[in-house]
C-alpha cells in the first residue's frame, strides 16, 4: 500500500470511465501532435532564426541581382551568404512539381552543413560535374532516382539556349536531413550551368540566404542590409527563416491559425469533459475523503492525491495520445509526402504535449481538488 | 498502563446556523471522561450524541466553551495540529464501516499508517496483528464488498486502532448489525477498553450494548438528564 497505490485504485474504481476520460485526453493529444507535426514540417523544420533570408521587397516571386551577392556579403555583422534560384520545373508531367533550385554549391554547403548531409565529395562531384545535380533524399525516394542518373525537368518559365523548357542533370550525389523532419524534397544543381544556358533573365537570383557572426545580432543585420539596398531598383527585404517560412506558407493558408483554432476546440472540450467529470467523481467521494480526514490525512495532501488522479489520467492520454502519433506517423508521412514531405513527429512536439497535460491536469483538478481540501468532515461524513 | 486521556467537556455550547435561524444543540454542557473509561452514550435522534463524539475528535468545533485531552486544548488547535493529533491519539468507528470500497480490508487497515515512517514491511507486521485481534487474519485479502457487515465493521475497527490510538470513538457501531454480530464486535470493544486500557466513548441506541460500558450517560435536548453507573467490573 502507497499513495501510488491509492491513486491508482481511485482511478480504477469506475474502470469504464477512466478508460473512457483517457481515451478522450488521448484523442486530443492524438490531434494536437498530428497537426502540430503538420504545422512544423509545412512551415520547414529545416527553418531557423539564426538565417536571414533576403527577398526583393516587392514579393519573394520578384528577382535580386547577382551583383547584390558581394555586396551583402560586405555588410557589417554578415558571416557568410549564399544564393538561390527556383527552377520553378516538373518531371515527366506538370502536375509532378520538382522542386528544383540552381545555387553556388560552395556557399550553398557552407550555409547549411548542419542542416543537411553534405560532405566534400558532393562538393567536389558538382565542381566537376556542372550539370550535375544533389537530390535530396524524399525526393529521389519519391521519384526512384539513383545516382548517377540522368534526369530532365521542365521548366514553367526558364527556356534554355537550345530553345526548349527542358533542363538535364545527371545525379552527383543524394543527401539526407540532419533531424529527420527537415524536408529534403528537393534538388539543387550549380547556378552558374543554369545561368549561362538561361536565354534571358540571366544574373538574377530569387533568394539570398544569410548568417550573421552573432545571431543576436540577426535584427541589425537584417536593417543594415534592408538599407544598403534601400532606394535601388530592387529593394530588400531581410528576415528569419522563420519568419520567410511562415510568410510563405501564409499565402496559401494560415496554417498556424487552423491548428491552434483546431487544437483549442478540442482542448477545451477536454476541460470540460474532464472537469466535470472529476467534480462528479468528488463529490461520489465526499464520505471517503471525510473518512480520510478522520483518519489524519490532511486536506493537502488528500488535494494532493486528487491533482495527481488528474496528472495521472492526463499523462496516460498524453503519452496514449503521442505513441498512437509516432505508431502512425509512417503511414501519415506516406499518405502526406506531396503536401508536408518528410513529416514526423519532433521531441519538441512531444515536449510540449507533455507540458500542455500537466497544465491541463492542474487546470482540471485544482477545483475539485481545493473543494475536497475545504470539505469539513463533519459535512463529508453526512454523505454516508 | 493508561496515559493520561482524560477528555473534559467545560461549558461547551455548540450551535448551527441555518439560513438566517441559528440552532443550538448545547448550551454550557460539562462532561468529565477519565482515562480507560468506557462510555456509552444514549438518547434520541437530534439529542447531539455524535456531535459529542465530533467534538472530542475534534471534527467539528465547537461554539463557545473548552475541550481538553490529556493536558492539550483541542478546540483551538489548527486543522493541520488536529489532523496530526487526531491521526496519533484518536480511533473512529462508525455506524456504516465506511471502508474504502476499492482497498482490501488489510489496505483499510493499512491506510492510516502511511501517515507514519514505518516501512511497508513494518506496516505489515502491524496490520497482520490488528487484522489477528479482530479475528480476520484470513480475510485480508478481501474487499469490502466480499465480506458481512460485523466483518466489515471489525476491519473499521482495525483501521481505528492501527495507530494505538488511547481514545476510540465509536458511533453506534453496531447499529446496522444483527445481534450476534453486535456482540462480537462489542466483546471486542471491551478487550480494547479492559485489556488495552484504550478509552472509548460509544454511542449507541441499543440498551444491551450499554451493558459493556462501564457507564452510560443519557443526553436529551443538549443536556445529559439521567447518569447512571453500569455493572461492568
């Protein structure tokens, strides 16, 4: 016999609605780590604060100058940049969207090392190959590509000096995320083969990626570049990754919106569920916890037990909840890889789901749990 | 030997508010229990029997006036020192067992004594020797529902004196039991009053349970109206 015990026979008593409470918190937490790996992996995993990402401020769709790429890199406080242009391309037929970007490979690798798992032959393959291409592992899982591969995408837009929308490479190397939610459904081949066989919009590029020495610093950085351009025919506009990402991804929806309106409903509806379940299940015990009190147990620690019943039926749909999310999640990433590819379930989204179950658990279990610790006994004990 | 656990009463009033009407049950009520007493209280329904027994255990306050045990005032004590002082020196025995249905009768035993540092294997050794004493050694293991109701009120019993507490109080304890039963668990109660020396205060609406009392004091109307002296040796 412990208090672990105690508690554990107090949620077992009505099996059913225990089982019926848990399922409820599960269903939530169910839906909370789904569309919070949804959220995550739609607005890029791979995004961070610490990168700025410098657009033309008219729109990210506008081009930048290629000139503008040494001139950002001498702006105070600016470690390294790098440049990327979409393709904007499909393979074998248009509604097979590739995306496919020309970048300067070796300010490309320097840039995300450590988000993606480049190395030096990749590097060097490319030197070597100009038509060559890195795919990224979805991508050629996706599509059942292999190294050394000659793929050919089309262009929407790009027309190449052979006067059609067609664009060869041959795969120099397939690389993987770092984490396992960074999207890797992608391509990137060297910009300067893309540039010189373009037949016009030559020497512009879509995005500048940027890191600053200090990311403390990223905000200042941001102006400093902003204003460097301020008043040119093409000015910037300098922001996080983060920030790019979810701009982005806004133009289609607002997706952070839907999952916490989404997530909220059905947390809410838990609250109360729970609630007023733990209140009736109290007041079923009105005698017990009087004869508790009776026996010496003060109303602390009876308060005590009843929060723990809670924490106890939150933590068990919490985890019931999350392991049912990572249990599915290959079948989820199968049935979603064209809209979110590579999504899967993140530490921190299981973090915070374990959060929001303790918060929800004291939310739940503070009002029945302070009403049994001001219960006089002598009112407790006319219940028998 | 019996420790001092003399319980004294002095000019104890105790009212209700109900609405706007208040409702006294005592007014200036004295009452003087020695140490190993064993008291039977009687007296019709409303006359304040199980308020007393509230009041000694300190599970209702009192309106005006002093309740003392041993050298210790109770009436003024905070709830957190009465629930430790309660837990230590008081047993309770109610009508209808109030076993916690969920827990084994040797778990209702038990509970009082996680309020101790005794190990489990300590608590253990203790609830095999009360569940012994109140001849249920075998029936640990069963839930409250499995077992008749003199044998559910033995374990409230063991539950009640799984502490060594001095003082029992017991409220009309055998009220819902069958004659036989009754006398089993008020042989009990008179092992633990001449035996163990433990003080109990019984209430009770049965004459013939009086007869194990040492005394029985009648209360009507708030005010103790016949004393007599019973005929226990």
């Amino acid at each position: 016999m412990s208090y672990g015990l105690l508690i554990g026979k107090n949620l077992t008593r009505k099996m059913l609605r225990s089982f019926l409470l848990i399922l409820c918190v599960a269903i939530a937490f169910f839906i909370y780590s789904v569309l919070s790996s949804f959220q995550k992996s739609f607005e890029g995993a791979e995004a961070t604060v610490e990168r700025l990402v410098v657009t033309n401020k008219i729109g990210s769709n506008e081009a930048l100058p290629i000139s503008y790429w040494n001139k950002i890199r001498q702006v105070e406080g600016v470690e390294s940049v790098t440049h990327i242009s979409r393709l904007r391309a499909y393979y074998m037929n248009e509604f097979n969207v590739i995306g496919a970007n020309a970048v300067d490979i070796p300010s490309f690798y320097e840039m995300f090392a450590n988000t993606y798992s480049f190395d030096e032959h990749m590097v060097a393959a490319m030197t070597q190959k100009r038509n060559g291409a890195l795919v990224g592992r979805t991508l050629a899982v996706k599509e059942g590509w292999q190294l050394g591969q000659k793929i050919t995408l089309t262009s929407f837009r790009h027309f190449n000096q052979d006067g059609t929308q067609n664009w060869s490479f041959e795969i120099a190397g397939i690389f993987d995320g770092l984490e396992a939610n960074v999207d890797t459904a992608f391509l990137i081949t060297n910009y300067d083969y893309f540039n010189e066989a373009l037949v016009r919009g030559k020497d512009v590029v879509s995005i500048y990626g940027v890191r600053p020495h200090d990311p403390q610093m990223i905000d200042s950085v941001a102006k400093r570049i902003d204003q460097v351009f301020a008043n040119s025919g093409s000015e910037t506009r300098s922001q996080s990754e983060v920030a790019f990402m979810k701009a982005f991804m806004n133009q289609f929806a607002d997706v952070e919106l839907i999952v916490r309106a989404i997530v909220s409903a059905a947390f809410i509806t838990i609250l109360m569920i729970v609630a007023n379940t733990m209140i009736f299940a109290i007041r079923e015990r009105l005698l017990e916890i009087g004869v508790l009190k009776v026996l010496g147990f003060s109303g602390f620690v009876i308060m005590l037990t009843i929060m723990a019943e809670t924490l106890l039926i939150f933590a068990l749909g919490a985890l019931g909840g999350v392991g049912l999310t990572a249990l599915l999640m290959p079948i989820l990433s199968e049935l979603l890889s064209s809209i979110v590819p590579g999504i899967s379930l993140s530490a921190i989204t299981v973090v915070q789901a374990l959060g929001l179950a303790v918060i929800m658990s004291f939310l739940t279990g503070f009002l029945p749990a302070f009403k049994a610790l001001r219960l006089p006994i002598a009112t407790a004990l006319k219940h028998s | 030997m019996t420790l001092d656990t003399r319980i004294q009463l002095q000019d104890v009033s105790k009212s209700y508010r109900l609405g706007k009407s208040e409702i006294s049950i005592f007014d200036s009520l004295n009452l003087d229990i020695p140490a190993g007493d064993f008291l039977a209280i009687m007296g019709p329904s409303g006359s304040g029997k199980s308020t007393i027994l509230n009041l000694i255990g300190g599970i209702d306050r009192i309106t005006s006036g002093q309740v003392t045990v041993g050298q210790l005032r109770i009436d003024n004590l905070s709830e957190a020192k009465l629930s430790r002082w309660r837990a230590q020196q008081v047993g309770f025995v109610f009508q209808f067992y109030n076993l916690l249905p969920m827990l084994t009768a040797a778990q209702n035993v038990e509970l009082p004594l996680l309020l101790t540092a005794h190990s489990r294997r300590e608590r253990m050794e203790r609830v095999n020797t009360i569940l012994d004493i109140v001849g249920l050694d075998t029936r640990g293991k069963h839930l409250p529902s499995e077992l008749s109701g003199g044998q559910q009120q033995r374990v409230g019993i063991a539950r009640a004196i799984a502490m060594d507490p001095q003082i029992l109080l017991c409220d009309e304890p055998t009220g819902d039991l069958d004659r036989k039963s009754a006398e089993e668990i008020l042989d009990i109660l008179k092992i633990l009053n001449t035996e163990m020396g433990k003080t109990i205060i019984m209430v009770t609406h049965d004459p013939s349970a009086t007869t194990y009392a040492r005394r029985t004091l009648h209360l009507d109307k708030g005010q103790f109206v016949r004393k007599e002296l019973e005929h226990m040796a």
